[in-house]
C-alpha cells in the first residue's frame, strides 16, 4: 500500500491545483435534490450552524440630539435589525483549500478542502454523504448570473478571530443617524459599511473549515435564493461510509456528465485519499 508521499497523496486524478476549488459537504438526501435541480440554495443567515450568526444580535443604541422615530422602542428597533442583518441577508458558504498549505508536502494532505474528518462527520451525514467539487471561477460566474441583480453581492474568506477588529463599532448605532436616514436606510448602509466584521469573521474554533463565502444583501422577500451549478461542478468525492447503492444514485444523476470525476475517500493509515473510481 503507497505511502503518504506517494502520487495518490495528492489526487492528480482530479486534476486540482490548490486554490482552484471548492467544496461542499452534505448527506446522500440533499445530494441527490441538489444534483437533481442542478442548482445550491442562498440561506438566510439565521439559518446557520455558528450561533454568533443563527441567533440574534444584540447591538448597542446610543442616544445623541434625537430620540428614535415615532413611537419606536429599544424593542422594535432589535427586531428591525436582526431582519435586516440577518434574515434579508443571505449566505452560501464553502470550504476552500488551505492557503498556505504546500500541495506536494505529505503533512498538508490535510490542507485540501475535501480532507477534513470533523466536516465529513458533521455536514457530511457521519462520513456516509457526499463532497461536492467546485471550479471556484466557474461558481463566481453562476452565482453573479444568478442572484447578482437581486441585491449587493460579496465574496471572500473568512477570517477568524474571536474578538475581531472593529467588532464594537460594528455593534452599534446611534439615534441620529437613524433619524437622519430612517431606519431601513441607517440599517442597509450601517451594514454595507460593517460587512466584513458581520459577515467574514467566525470564531477561531471555526479555522480548520477555511470557509470562503458568498453574501447577498437581498432586495427581495424570498427567503432563499437559488444557485446554478450547470458549469461549476466538477466532482464528487463519496465518504468512507457512503453505501455502493448510494453512489451508484449519484452517479446515475450525472450519468450525462462525461467531464465529471468520482472518487471515495479512503483512509489509509489514518491519512485522508481520496481514490479515483472508474
């Protein structure tokens, strides 16, 4: 059995450049709905596993010349903000490869995006779903074609930090500047203007996940939003556990895909290889 150096430490069969890539765990069930549809669902953040995300914000209000407007509390205001920050706000995450992880070094078989235990254990259905293979430029492409006229639209990495760098500013507002813009028009700009804390940051106990994101600030009611993935998806990768008849259900949806690649992850000694299926 090769060593961990060996050619199928680094899964030339999917022809991946580190970077180029990204990914998306899931169970067998959402699989097949995602593949049958073609297409990933834009969620609310409220929807989120991170608590600092799925449950409501609390920000601070100061009181400057003028009180909040008409017969606003303390009370509506915090609703106000959490449908604004958080549930008209939607999100589509992925893992990425490391970023500083050398590809051919045997130790950063770990840094791939596909080759992280705790995520196939968590969103992966406990190792028997499925990892989903994205050409990162091809899924820029789809998500613009698909949701970039229905609100602002950003994209990157998220970086970790438990107390980030400008957090308390981007937790608090004032009543002046909700008087002199109203409400809905002090909200979406304190947003716009507080993104990357709001949106790019998670708790360092998050980092192995190397998650890069994509946020849209909806100018609609949906509460979803629906990706393409025609042009972006280019593999699946099944877990360790992943039954035969599930993988031949999987196959079957993208039995039309001639460019497609399969492969299941093994681990070998422990180490995380994915190997090609013909």
């Amino acid at each position: 059995m090769p060593p961990p150096s060996s050619p199928l430490s680094v899964p030339a069969h999917f022809a991946l450049v580190c970077g180029r890539y990204l990914y998306h765990y899931t169970s067998v069930e959402k699989a097949e709905h995602i593949l049958t549809t073609m297409q990933l669902r834009m969620s609310p953040m409220a929807d989120v596993n991170d608590p600092r995300e799925s449950k409501d914000w609390l920000p601070v209000l100061t009181f400057g010349s003028v009180a909040l407007p008409g017969t606003m509390t303390y009370q509506d205001f915090l609703v106000e903000f959490n449908k604004v920050m958080r549930e008209q706000t939607k999100v589509l995450c992925f893992t990425r490869d490391d970023p500083s992880m050398t590809p051919d070094s045997p130790p950063d078989l770990y840094g791939w995006g596909y080759a992280h235990s705790r995520m196939w254990d968590r969103y992966g259905d406990g190792h028997r779903g499925v990892c989903l293979i994205f050409d990162i430029d091809s899924l820029g492409d789809e998500v613009a074609q698909s949701v970039g006229t229905r609100g602002e639209l950003l994209h990157t990495g998220v970086s970790y930090f438990n107390y980030p760098p400008g957090e308390s500013d981007a937790f608090t507002m004032s009543t002046d500047d909700i008087a002199a813009r109203g409400v809905a028009g002090a909200l979406v700009a304190h947003r716009s203007a507080h993104h990357g804390v709001l949106y790019f940051y998670k708790a360092v106990d998050w980092q192995s996940e190397n998650e890069l994101r994509w946020i849209l600030f909806s100018d609609h009611a949906d509460r979803w939003e629906y990706i393409s993935i025609e042009r972006s998806l280019a593999g699946v990768i099944f877990g360790v556990d992943c039954s035969g008849d599930e993988i031949r259900r999987i196959r079957w949806l993208l039995r039309k895909r001639h460019d497609m690649k399969f492969a299941t992850m093994q681990f070998r000694n422990g180490h995380p290889i994915p190997i090609l299926l013909p």
